[in-house]
C-alpha cells in the first residue's frame, strides 16, 4: 500500500479501555472512542445490505474489545467481549471514523449520520 495515509503502523488498545489509538503511516494518530466502532460496524449482521452504514447506538456492555487483528494490509477485525467479531474495519473506513480534534471539529463529533460502505 503506497499511501501513508491508509498504512496502520500501531494500534494501541489496553485492556478495559474505552478508545483505542492508530498511529498511520503519515504521523497521524487517530481516537478512536469504541461507541464509535461499535456503533458504526460495517458488518452484515450488523448494518443489513445496504449502501450506507447507519450509527447503532451500542449498550454500555458492548464496548469492550477482547482482540483487534491485522487483515491483510487493508483491515482490523475487531472481536468485542459480548462475542461480536464480524466487522471488517478497512483502514480506509478507520481514518474517515477518526475522532481526533483534527479530523472532528468541534461540534461535529456530536452527529451520527450514515456513513457510504468503503
């Protein structure tokens, strides 16, 4: 993959945290707050067949991440401590979730529209 952009280089998630942190390839660290990922999986179970991926507000017993894994070089499986493991984040998805004052002005983290599938 040649864009830095879309390259994980490390993904800090400590057990019982409630975010999880991904240094890209281009210096960036992104915030990743786990109501983002779990409201916003990509999965089928999750999101139907549709075109585009709508927020589901998880239950507080829903955000904690057992294991995150590598995908080839193009994703995260995350597995989540209820059983939840059939999302695919693509790093692609990852950065457009990021959470970070940088990526979200302020305001915007507030909104939980529907997202296009990447």
């Amino acid at each position: 993959m040649t864009d830095a952009r879309l390259r994980c280089k490390r993904v800090r998630s400590p057990r019982g945290a409630r975010s999880t942190e991904i240094e890209w390839g281009d210096g960036h660290v992104g915030q990743y707050p786990h109501e983002i990922l779990r409201g916003y999986c990509p999965c089928a179970g999750c999101q139907g067949h549709s075109g585009e991926i709508t927020f589901i507000s998880p239950s507080s017993t829903q955000l904690e991440l057992e294991t995150i894994e590598p995908v080839g070089n193009y994703a995260l499986s995350l597995k989540w401590f209820d059983g939840h493991n059939s999302g695919i984040y693509s790093y692609k998805y990852l950065r457009a979730l990021c959470q970070c004052d940088e990526c979200r002005p302020e305001g915007v983290t507030a909104e939980r529209g529907q997202l296009p599938r990447m």
